[in-house]
C-alpha cells in the first residue's frame, strides 16, 4: 500500500514578526521543517510532498531529505487549499499523511500509529487534550462522546465548543482516494473565507468513512510555532527532554535548565557538565571526563578523564577536533578544526590550535599559536610563541620533535623542523631548523646606551 505523506509549509508566521520563513526557524539548531523532514524520513514513505508558500525558494533551498518533491501554495487561501496542490502528486490509493512543517517534535512513533490507524480505510486524526486549547480547531463527538462528527476552527466556534478541550493538532492520515474526493469539495463558507482541511472530517462522515482519534503521545511533540515566546518554550522542553536523557545515562549536570544541545550528543558514564554549555554537530565525550561552565564545543570528540575548564571554545567544523584521554584544556582555549591532542596534553589560556597534533604530554599553558605543527612528546612551549604558517599565499607546516622547549615570545617560521631535545631561546625568530639537543637563539645583541635621553614633549 503506498504512503504519501505531505507537509504543510507554505504559512507567512506574520505572528513571529520577522522576514524569515516561519518553518526556517531554528529550534536546537535545525530548522522546524527540517526536523518534521528527519523524522518523517524513518517512516519508509514512496513520497514525501512539501508545500511551500511565503519565501518557497529560499524554504527550498534550505531543506533536505531523500526523495523530496515541492509544490507551491500560491495565494494562500488556507489548509485544505494548501493540500490540493499536491494532489496531482499523490497516488490514486493507499494512505496520506498529513503534517505541520511547524510543529517539529512530532514522534516517528506518533506518525506510524496514526497512519495505522488509517489503515487505508478510515481518516485519522491526531488530537491532544490541553488545559488551554485556544487558537486549535476543537473535536467535536456525539452525545455519547464517542464518535468524532467533525472539527471546528477556534475562530468558527461557539462559546460551548470553545469549552472542548480536546484539540485536533492539524494532522491526519486519510485514505488518499477519498481524500481526493474530499478535497474537491471544499468550499470557503466561513468566517475566514479559506479552504478548511478540517471540513473533510464531516464528509468523511457523511460518506460512512469511520473517523478516528489518534492520541498523542504527549504534548510537547504535537505544539505549534506561532510566535517567538512560543518558539523559546519549546526549545526549552526541547532542551530539558535531552537534559533527562542524558542524565537516565549517568550524565551529570550542574543544571538542566541550562545546558543546549544542538546536534547529536553522545556520553559514557560519570561525564559531567557544568552550566550553560552548547554542544553542536556530533560531539562523544568519554568516561569521566568533565566540561566546565560556559564552553562551546562543536563536531569534536573528547577522550575519558579529560577536563575541559571553563570558557572553552572548540569547534572542528569538517575535519574535527580529538582530546586525548587525561587531556586538560583551558580556560579560555580555542581549539579549531584538525586540532588533534594526545593523552594528557595540557592546552592552556588563551592558546589557539588550528590543524595540528600534540603528542603525549606536550603542553602550552598560555598565550600561544599552533597552528598547522606536529608537536613532539613532552614539549613545552613558551607564552607569546606563535608558528607563522601563512606567508601570505600558502600554509606551511611546522615540525617540532619530542622533548623541545620552546621559550616565550619566539616565532617559528614554516617550513621549519624543531629536532629532538632542542631549546629555542625566549624571543628567538627562528626561520631554518633546528638542530637536535642544542639551544638555537635568534635575536639582536643586547646593548645600554648610556647617556641617551627620551625625547621631551614640545611647549606650545
């Protein structure tokens, strides 16, 4: 039986006050249609239709998924006329599913039963109770309260009806051939003067087709975006539903109020996160390793027992960034992408690592530049020492070997090769290698001048 499922993401969210497309909103760092897409792509559909309407080229061009086919909603004249602009794409039997490219948390699990539910034979609509059900179209049942007779917009409803509180959440999942009878139905005999998707439900009983209610799961996963406040509290619940997940795993954090994930989080037992830390992209962080307060850490993985102190910024982009078991980085440390540190490297404040690995043990506590250098075991490099990888058409790699010291405030060169055990003397510019075991200084001549005096401020 084929599976059509159609999103619905042609609205202008004139309530959120902004040029944006309401579906390009982020929420955890994914649009909201972006993750209605993600989540629909794990139910094994034939298509996947998505309707575009207010900024359709740029809500095109910003989303992805397997298979995805657009139509446009062009004027928007409500949600039933919304989905007949993709009927010319559905299949003439089998079931359609339909979704609110604005309602982003909605469960893979939560879309299977409802399209169950259809079976390809009844229309099933997915309905929530809410203790404010204000702004929802409200499910209307016989006097039994039993079975479902209809849907009515909160702006078409009477006062008595506005009491339900059992709210249809704006999606279904139809027989497609008699959806498509439905929708050529429809008619704009209301107080908005729009093509009511809810209007099917009626025909769908006058035509003996049995209407069901789908219970959602929770509340959160069915909630709408309309407004920005909107948008924040949902993020929140967002947030906290990680935060409880992560910590059932044996995560402990300072506070789960304050703590974001936007990507994929992945954490052994005993991890430990202080406050208001971002995660984004892909990020595995290891057995007992801790994460101090105010970090952002991006596409990187970090080894077991490392410790990554306050105010740290890290982010891998494509290639990455590697902490090495026992590892201590920062405060106030940027790593960048290719930033590679063995086991227990120390990476102090205000030390920036682009594109370079470090040994076991090397360490560079404090107002220093790797950028493109293999460093050696055990090296230590000085405050103030830069490598000057760019000569200003080419990067150049810098080679430092084990048991180096470098002292501060020196410049290395690239290309340029550091051997074993060398110490480069504090403000050296070194331009050629080094030899091994020797100390290399590069650096003028100290010399006193004696009766020399500053120059003295001219008397106006």
């Amino acid at each position: 039986m084929a599976l059509d499922i159609v999103i619905m993401a042609a609205g202008k969210g004139t309530r959120m006050r902004s040029a944006r497309p309401k579906v390009l909103h982020q929420l955890a760092g994914k649009s909201l249609l972006q993750h209605v897409l993600d989540t629909v792509c794990a139910l094994g559909s034939d298509r996947i239709i998505t309707i575009t309407g207010h900024g359709a080229g740029e809500v095109e061009a910003a989303v992805r998924a397997p298979g995805l086919e657009f139509v446009r909603q062009e004027p928007l004249l409500g949600t039933g006329h919304a989905v007949q602009q993709a009927v010319p794409l559905l299949h003439d039997e089998g079931t359609t599913l339909i979704l609110n490219g604005d309602v982003p948390l909605i469960e893979a699990a939560t879309a299977r039963h409802l399209i169950d539910d259809c079976g390809g034979q009844r229309l099933s609509l997915l309905t929530v109770a809410l203790g404010d059900a204000s702004g929802y179209g409200r499910v209307v049942r016989d006097a039994a309260g039993n079975e479902v007779l209809g849907i009515v917009e909160h702006k078409d409803a009477t006062e008595a009806q506005r009491q339900i509180r059992e709210a249809y959440t704006g999606m279904m999942a139809a027989p497609t051939a008699a959806l498509k009878r439905w929708l050529a139905r429809l008619t704009n005999d209301n107080v908005q003067g729009e093509y009511y998707l809810t209007d099917i439900v009626a025909m769908a009983v006058a035509d003996g087709v049995h209407v069901v209610a789908t219970q959602a799961a929770n509340e959160t996963e069915v909630l709408g975006v309309n407004t920005l406040s909107q948008l924040a509290d949902l993020e929140r619940r967002y947030q906290l539903g990680r935060a409880e997940a992560l910590m059932d795993a044996g995560v402990r954090l300072a506070d789960p109020a304050r703590f974001d994930v936007r990507g994929e989080l992945v954490c052994a037992s005993d991890v430990e996160i202080d406050v208001n830390c971002v995660f984004e992209g892909r990020v595995e962080i290891g057995e007992g390793a801790r994460v101090g307060p105010h970090c952002y850490i991006r596409n990187a993985v970090i080894a077991p027992r490392a410790v990554i102190h306050p105010f740290t910024h890290m982010d891998g982009e494509a290639l990455g960034v590697r902490i090495g078991a026992g590892a201590l980085v920062g405060p106030f440390a940027r790593l960048r992408p290719g930033a590679d540190l063995g086991e227990e490297v120390h990476i102090g404040n205000f030390v920036e690592v682009k594109n370079s690995t470090l040994a076991r043990g090397a360490k560079a506590n404090h107002l220093a530049y790797l950028g493109d250098a293999d460093v050696g075991e055990r090296v230590n490099y000085g405050a103030g020492s830069i490598t000057a990888n760019y000569d200003g058409a080419n990067k150049h790699r810098t080679v430092i070997g084990p048991e180096v010291h470098v002292g501060s405030n020196c410049v290395l060169v690239a290309p340029i090769k550091v051997g074993e055990g060398a110490t480069i003397g504090a403000g050296s510019t070194i331009s050629k290698d080094a030899p091994a075991g020797q100390l290399t200084v590069a650096r003028a001549k100290q010399v006193a001048i004696s009766g020399w005096t500053r120059p003295q401020k001219k008397k106006k």
